[in-house]
C-alpha cells in the first residue's frame, strides 16, 4: 500500500485556484499539502503495522495478531479524526471506506485463528471463513487501489 501518489497530490493541489485571492489559494494550498502529509504518515504507519500483522501471523501468535489489529484501529481512528480540507474530503473517505474494509479482515482472520487454536472450526468452516477473509482483504486493496487512482486524477486537474 505505498502512496506514492498521496505526496505527489500534496504538490499538484499546491496549483489550484478557482478565482480565489493570492492569500486564500496558498492558504488552501497549504492545508491541502498539510493534509496529504499526514495521510501519507498514517499510510505509511499503517503499512507497518500491517507488516508486523503478517510477521505475527507466520509466528503463530494470536496475542501479537490482536496487538497489531489494535495498532491498525488506532491508525484507522486518526485518518478518520483528521480534519480534510473540502477539496480532499472524497480522498479522506475513499480511505477511510477502505481501511475499514481491511480492519474487518483482520478482525475475522485474528477471530478465525482463535477458533482455531481453540479447535472450534470444522474443516468445512474454516475453508469458508478462511475464503470471506480473503475476500474482505481483497475488496480492502481494491478499495485503496481506487482511492489511490482517485488521488491520481484530483492531482492531474
């Protein structure tokens, strides 16, 4: 989930002006890098707890899985937080609709490896479960794909 294009906006929005005073366009030019900043930190935080999710998975360890979930909520909670400037208010919740779209996954994978572990799953149930966990996990990258094209198209106007 790198965002390349997040910061590249930063510097487009930097440009854009519709019949405002000098003042008010480096004002909101301003706001607009101010804000894509931050979402790139969070993105970028957000990757590495994602990353340190996937290292907990491959260990086997639920209690590091739901730590990792936890920093992933926190991540979530700030974007959600962050105060978007009108021009950016789309990108903020083409974001927001996908990191919860990945926070669900998580959450149904750290609940299906308990119930794992617990031995509460049948071989049917798991392929099942295992199966709308992907799924939800895919619609979440699809959905940052898009929001990251979304930011691509504000930046080339």
């Amino acid at each position: 989930m790198t965002l390349v294009v997040v910061a590249a906006l930063a510097f487009a929005l930097a440009g854009c002006s519709l019949n405002r005073t000098a003042a008010s366009d480096g004002d909101q030019a301003s706001d607009n890098r101010q804000y894509m900043a931050s979402l790139n930190q969070q993105m970028s935080d957000l990757q590495t707890e994602m990353d340190a999710f996937q290292k907990a998975v491959a260990a086997g360890d639920v209690v590091s899985m739901r730590a990792q979930q936890q920093a992933v909520d926190g991540t979530i909670t700030a974007v959600k937080a962050a105060d978007a400037p009108e021009r950016l208010q789309s990108v903020k919740d083409n974001y927001v609709d996908a990191l919860d779209t990945l926070d669900g996954a998580l959450d149904g994978y750290v609940s299906l490896y308990s119930d794992v572990q617990r031995g509460a799953v049948s071989s049917d149930g798991y392929d099942q479960r295992l199966s709308a966990v992907q799924d939800a996990y895919n619609s979440g990258i699809e959905k940052v794909k898009a929001a990251d094209a979304a930011v691509s198209e504000i930046a080339s106007e």
